[in-house]
C-alpha cells in the first residue's frame, strides 16, 4: 500500500471473520487474514496523522463538519475588491418615485443594493503623465505666457503612491529595483533603480515615527512570537566584536486590538532585540508570553532588571525532529505523530468552538494533558534504555525531554501558544526578499527595509491594503509625525470602515 493511500479491504470477508469469532475460536489462517487487516488500518491511520498537511493531521480525529463552499464558484466579489475604483452609474431615464413603465400603476424605488459589474483594465505599475502646457509669446516685448497645470497635477514630480508602490513591490513582494525598472521600461516607463532608491529612502524617514508607535504597542502587547534568519550586507560596519553574522529579526505581537509586525536587521540576535522591544513595556502590562524554537540566542539575556517574561517553545519544532528520523525508526517516530497529531486535533477543537484563554486551558488539560504525560513517560523510558544518544531519534527524544515545560507550557498558562507559525509566516517576508535581492548595500538600506517590511507585514496582519495605508501617510506626513498612535494601520482602517474623510483632510491627531 502507497503512503496515503487508503486500503482495499474486503469487508464482507472481514464481517463473516467477527461471526465466525463469535460463534468458535478464529482458525490460524482466519486470524492471520484479521490481524493483517488491523495492521493495514492501522498503517493507514497513523500516516494520515503524521502528515505535514495540516488537514490530514487533523482530519483523521476531528470532529469539525465539512464546511460549505461559498457561492460564486469560488471567485472573488466585486466588494472583495478594497482598492477598487467605484463609479456610481444612475439609470438612464428613471429616477427615484417615477411611474413604473411596466404596470403604469405602482412607483420605483431605489434599491439598497445596487446590481455591481467589475471591469480590470491593464496598467503599469507606476504611470507617468506628461502635461504640455501650452506656451504663448507676444511678438513686440517677448513676453511669455505658459498655461497653467491642470487641477490635480500637484506640484511635485514624484507623488507619494510612486514611494508606496515602490515600497509595496520591493519590500512586500520582493520585486529588486533593477528588475522593476526594467519591468517598467516594457511598458514606455524610465524609472531608474538609483531614483527608486531615493524615492523609498525619503518616504521611510517620513513613515519612522508611525513604526517607532509599532514598537511601543508591540512592547505592551500580552503574546509576542520571535524568530530570526541570517541576512548579508555589502558595506557592514562591525559594532559588536566578536560577531561574526547578520541576522533579521521578527518579532509578531497580539495585542487586544491588532497584531503587530516588527522587524530589526543587524548584528543582535532575536533575544538582544526582543530585549530592546521590551525597554518599552509598562510594568503594569505583567509578564508576556514570548513564543520562540529552543535556541539559547532567542532568550533576552540582557533584560536585567526588566520585568520576567513566560518563555513557551515551538512543539512543532520538536515535532519536526521525529519527522526527519521517521525513515529509520518508524515505529517509535510513527507513535510519537500520532499521540501529538491528538493535540493537534484538540487545539484545533478548541479553536473551532472559540474557547476564551482560560477556557482553551481547561481543555488541553482534559484532554491533552493526559496524551502528552504518555508521551513524556514513553520518552524517558526509551532515553533511558533503548536509544542511542547519537542517533537522530535519541537526538529528537533529548530535545523533547530537555525543553519539555516550554513546550507544554500551553498546559499551565491561559494563553500560551501551541507553535511559532505566525512568526515563521512572517520572516518568510526576509526570506522573500534575501532570495531576490540577495543583500542589502549598508545599513542605511536595511533600516529602511525594516521600516516598512514592519508596516506593510502589519497591514497584512490586519488586513489592511498596504498602499492605501502607505499612501495615507505619506500624503499626511505632518499629521502621522505628531500623533504617530492615530495613523496606526487598524486605526486608519476604522476610520475608512466609519466612512470618515478622506485621509487628506483629516483634522490633525
């Protein structure tokens, strides 16, 4: 049987099997066909536990019905569309209280939903218009007389959406500057990689204080997940000795309102920078639950008389080490994904019926509890007598029983998370960028990617369009950089949910 596959079992030969058990004892051969049918089941049930798939890790135990299928065939709405344009097209002859054409008799009114059509037209990623402005000139004294620009046209050369667009595109999707520009130059555009840099390192001073705001509410925030990933630099200036690495840091905060993203670029690893974030936290917000795998480097060391902090580690991370030793302990690794595939499934269960902290505490300890107290003896038992220390299993036992309360810390404090994943989606944002640009030049470069990779991913988090925030506050610069609270990315997404103003002539704070 292939891995996955499910079983061909002859059920009516099974069946006859259970009454021929009930009546007489199972002949030799009888009970071989038996037992060679459970062993295939049971195959087939812990592979579809010990999947990486998350819905076959879960789908074998969980009790979540099938879920509907939204109408439409799967495609997107034309209210799905944030960015889009809206036009608002009147009935071409009638109007609101006019006789009805159709039965003469009754009155139209107006709908309060009105039938929506989406049309996608093709453009450049940034357009360029070129205003000819006519020139006059008097034939006796050489006067001239040049028109003036048209309304709208503003009078700089670059507007704020070419920073935010170029910020969304390098450092949202990873697009390096030099490809775009030659992207660009398909379409009749010359935007020079040398004037986009310009261009984002301008807006990024602008935006500074709106992140500085992120960090703040980041600091205060109840559950905060960290991870790092090394990164290089052209022109990098040595400020600590004895280091020999770069390193970008990010560090995913949830607060009561949003999730925050922040990233930090240079030579501390993520507990030096986890420490820095913290300097900001009041001491009435009590002790955060940083999330983090086991390495010894994303530990604040250097919080010294800072308040405490509940360190909870990745299980996924000590999942992952079974996973990798499966081809050559099957048996062992195959029981331990199985019997974490049930906590898993429970924490998947509790999601599902929205259990509040205290609530999702009280069922892991019914329910996985017990599980992972069997995982914990089992562990210590084969560690202790059949595994060799050097082996990949005896490597992934050791990590299981070495950093066992951090990896069960779910089971103690109301809150405390499972895994790491959110911050593993998020560093992915460095990793996209480190595969397509390779480096940054100085650190003038980095900081300005950390700038707004912290805004855009924030946007993301939140769902929030990025270029409409980023434009938001270039165009309100003045506003964001006096009461840089108010421009965060939830708080300008209430205001256009509220139907306020447009951002331009929002009134200051």
């Amino acid at each position: 049987m292939g891995k996955g596959r499910k079983p061909k079992v002859d059920w009516k030969a099974v069946h006859q099997l259970v009454d021929e058990a009930h009546e007489q004892p199972l002949s030799d051969t009888s009970h071989q066909q038996l037992k060679a049918t459970v062993s295939l089941l049971e195959a087939y049930l812990a592979d579809a536990k010990s999947s990486e798939k998350g819905e076959k890790l879960l789908g074998s135990g969980s009790s979540k019905p099938a879920e509907k299928r939204k109408g439409g065939k799967g495609r997107n709405g034309a209210d799905d569309h944030l960015g889009a344009e809206v036009q608002n097209v009147p009935h071409e002859s009638l109007h609101h209280g006019d006789c009805c054409p159709e039965c003469a008799s009754g009155k139209v009114y107006e709908c309060k939903k009105p039938a929506k059509d989406i049309r996608f037209e093709a453009q450049p990623l940034i357009k360029a218009t070129v205003y000819e402005r006519q020139r006059l000139k008097c034939s006796h004294c050489d006067a001239t007389f040049t028109a003036a620009p048209p309304p709208g046209a503003g009078d700089e050369k670059y507007d704020e959406s070419v920073s935010a667009a170029l910020a969304v595109s390098r450092f949202g999707a990873g697009l390096p500057a030099l490809r775009l520009e030659n992207l660009l130059r398909q379409f009749g555009i010359l935007l020079p990689d040398s004037t986009q840099w310009e261009l984002v390192r301008d807006a990024a001073d602008l935006a500074q204080p709106v992140v500085n705001a992120l960090v703040r509410y980041g600091a205060n925030c109840k559950n905060l997940y960290i991870d790092d990933t090394s990164m290089k630099m052209i022109e990098q200036k040595r400020h600590l000795p004895g280091r020999t690495g770069l390193f970008t840091t990010a560090i995913v905060a949830e607060g009561a309102e949003a999730k925050v993203a922040l990233y930090f670029t240079g030579e501390q690893h993520a507990g030096e920078n986890l420490a820095d974030v913290l300097r900001y936290r009041a001491e009435a917000s009590g002790a955060p639950l940083v999330m983090f795998d086991a390495l010894s480097r994303n530990h604040p060391k250097a919080q010294k008389e800072r308040i405490d902090i509940v360190v909870s580690n990745c299980i996924t991370h000590g999942r992952r080490n079974f996973v990798y030793a499966l081809n050559n302990f099957p048996d062992e690794c195959t029981y331990l994904l199985s019997e974490l595939g049930q906590v898993y499934h429970n924490e998947a269960r509790a999601k599902e019926l929205g259990l509040d902290p205290d609530g999702r505490l009280a069922f892991h300890q019914t329910h996985s509890q017990p599980v992972l107290a069997e995982i914990h003896e089992w562990a210590t038992r084969i560690y202790d007598n059949t595994t060799e220390p050097n082996s990949a299993l005896g490597k992934a036992v050791a990590y299981l029983l070495k950093h066992w309360r951090g990896l069960t810390e779910f089971l103690r404090t109301p809150g405390a998370a499972l895994e790491n994943n959110i911050c593993e989606r998020a560093i992915k944002k460095m990793v996209l960028y480190r595969k397509n640009s390779l480096f940054y030049r100085n650190e003038n470069g980095s900081s300005v990617g950390d700038i707004f990779m912290s805004l855009i991913h924030t946007c993301e988090l939140n769902s929030v369009p990025a270029f409409t925030y980023l434009v938001a506050i270039l165009k309100n610069a003045d506003q964001a950089q006096a009461n840089p609270e108010a421009w965060l990315p939830w708080e300008f997404a209430a205001r256009l949910d509220n139907k306020s103003p447009p951002a331009e002539v929002l009134p200051q704070g």
